[in-house]
C-alpha cells in the first residue's frame, strides 16, 4: 500500500491535469455556443436550423475572445489562487518563530527525504482540518487550522502534515487546483448566462418564437448551459478517490507510524468544516465533512473506509470514533512542561507497546 514515489499515479495525475485543462476549454466553448444561440432565438423567429446556423456564424466570431478570456482566467488563477484561497479561509504565513513546533515537525519530514519545503500557513479556525495547495514547488504550501493544531499530539500531526506532502508529491493537489479553477468559471459562466437569460424576460412558451424556431433555440441553448455545468460537476466526481488512501498510505511510509495516523483521521472525523470555505476549498481538505445535495460529487471516501485500509494493509489499530471530549487529552493549555500525551494502550501489532512496558516505550 506504500504510495509515496508511485510514479505511475504522479504520470497519470499529469496527464489528468492536462486532460481537465483542455475539457475546460471545452466546456467554454460550449457555453459561447450556447449564449450565440439564445441570442438568436431572443432576437428572431427564423426556423430552427437558420438560427443554428447563425449562432454557429456568431460562435467562430466569438471563438479567438473565448479562448483569450479563458486563457486570462487560467493565468490568474495560476498566479493568484492562494491569495483567493487565503482570503476565504483567512490563512497566513507562518514562520519558525511563529510556530516552532509546528515548523519543525514539517522541516523534519523534509529533511528525511530530501524534499523542498513548502510554505507553511496557519488557519484561525476551531475546526480540524489541513490541506496543501499550488501549482509549481515555489507555490505549494500546507495550511493547517489553529484546531488542529492544538487538538493533535506531535505524532499526528507528523501524520498530517506527511499526508499533506504525499499529496503535493503524488500532483493530486495541482489536479485539485486544475479542477477548482474548472468548477469556478463555469459556475460564473452558468450563473451570468441564468441572471441575463431570466432578466431579459425570455419567454420560451407560446408566441410566434415557438410556431418558428426560436423558442426552441433557447430551449436547446439552456440545456447546453445545463449540460457543461453537469460536466463541471462530473469532472470533478471523476477525480480519484484512491488520492486519500494513497496520501494516508505516504503518510505511514514517511512516519512509520500507522496508529498516529489513524488516531489523527478518527479525531478530526466529523470537525473538519470550515464555514468560509467553498466546496471546491473543501474538497481539498484532509476530511471534507460536508453533506447533502450541494457535496453529492465529493471525492473523499469516509473515515472509517480510510482507517480500515490503514488496518488492513499498514497494521494500524482503531480505537474507534471519538467523542469530543477524547480529542482534548492532546495538549491542554495548562500542562506542566513535561506533560506526556495521554495514550491508551493498544493490543498486538508491532507498533503497541510491550506488556509492563512503559508508555511509548518500543
């Protein structure tokens, strides 16, 4: 089950992103089409084919400004999109001096296998939640919420902060990035055309539009808008969802330590939700809490899946989902200087402690 340095995942992580960047441009030009034909049916009641044809004439014309805009849209996405990112979450830089436990833990984990260390920010938020962004090594950075911080002893957060790296040196979080950026301009696009489309008072029923062919030109335009912003959604179900088990995988093959990892995903299970946050942020979050309609696509498989994985292949054991009260035994704010994190001793396996054997002792 060791992920970290699966060539073939990082290869097809490439070419999805370069896959999900030409479907954007599919997806754009669809729309244009769309538009066009709206716009000629509002304007005419020519016979239907007439109109296709006149919104074919107006999408070649619209075609060299369609692929500049989306081109423009790509490039400050790519520059841009960890300030957009910050400025919905309210993460920060942080330095050594900032956070040196927190610093360290990621240095290490660097250090011990020769990678660059990202950008290390800090969310203010009670929630526990982390998740890793950019596009290039000078963008990629790891953000993790002051809840987590302060919930998590040093071992799981070593987890994390590894399954963080695992994902920036897997490429799933350019492919996340590729893919949010997709989401976001055909839900700008899908939301323009809707709010001009419905103020214009467009009347697709009854009238000389219906007896020719311009109501059925805006019909035909408005479930292509509705079909691209279907396909925004299924590019983003189509995501792996193998991504976390190969990224909680990395995790154990950096730290050796399965039952910090799993000890880590069972306390954030359920208190990840960042309320700022869109869905697309969320989705690259370490655990995506969220549920109902608007989250029908997400791409995290549950908890309890991940930690049975961890059970299974990496001899990881589970203590079961835990209550609120259980995620306060990591670092209380009032423990003496040598305050040792409680832990509950775990039978068999090669990572729990030997009988009569003092804590954390191996």
């Amino acid at each position: 089950m060791a992920a970290y340095g699966l060539y073939t995942h990082i290869a097809s992580n490439r070419r999805r992103s370069v896959a999900l960047l030409v479907g954007l441009f599919f997806l754009v030009y669809l729309m244009v089409f769309a538009g066009a034909l709206v716009a000629e049916g509002m304007m005419s009641d020519a016979p239907l084919g007439e109109l296709v044809s006149r919104a074919r004439y107006d999408f070649v014309a619209a075609l060299p400004f369609a692929t500049i805009g989306t081109a423009i849209w790509i490039i400050v996405a790519y520059k841009f999109h960890q300030r957009m990112i910050d400025a919905l979450t309210g993460g920060h830089d942080v330095s050594r001096a900032d956070q040196p436990r927190l610093y360290n833990l990621l240095e290490n984990l660097c250090i011990s296998r020769g990678i660059p260390m990202p950008k290390l920010k800090l969310v203010d938020s009670s929630a526990l939640n982390a998740f890793a962004t950019g596009m290039t090594e000078q963008q990629y950075a790891i953000s993790v919420t002051t809840g987590l911080l302060s919930k998590l002893n040093d071992a799981e957060l070593e987890a994390v902060l590894a399954h963080e790296l695992t994902h920036i040196r897997n490429g799933d979080v350019r492919m996340m990035v590729v893919a949010m950026v997709i989401a976001g301009v055909i839900s700008f696009l899908s939301e323009l055309f809707f709010r001009l489309l419905f103020r214009g008072g467009v009347r697709v029923s009854g009238g000389s539009s219906d007896r020719k062919g311009g109501g059925g030109a805006i019909l035909i335009g408005v479930a292509l808008v509705a079909v691209a912003w279907l396909l925004s959604l299924v590019i983003r179900f189509a995501l792996s969802r193998s991504r976390e088990f190969l990224a909680d995988a990395g995790a154990v093959e950096l730290t050796k330590n399965p039952d910090a990892m799993i000890k880590a995903l069972r306390k954030i299970e359920g208190r990840g939700e960042l309320p700022e946050a869109t869905s697309a942020v969320m989705e690259m979050c370490i655990d995506n809490p969220r549920e109902g309609f608007a989250d029908l696509f997400a791409t995290h498989p549950s908890i309890d899946r991940r930690v049975s994985a961890l059970v299974r292949y990496a001899g990881g054991h589970d203590p079961g989902p835990l209550s609120p009260v259980a995620t306060d035994d990591a670092l209380p704010e009032d423990a003496p200087a040598p305050y040792v994190p409680k832990r509950q001793p775990l039978p068999g396996g090669p990572w729990a402690p030997l009988p009569d054997t003092p804590a954390g002792a191996r």
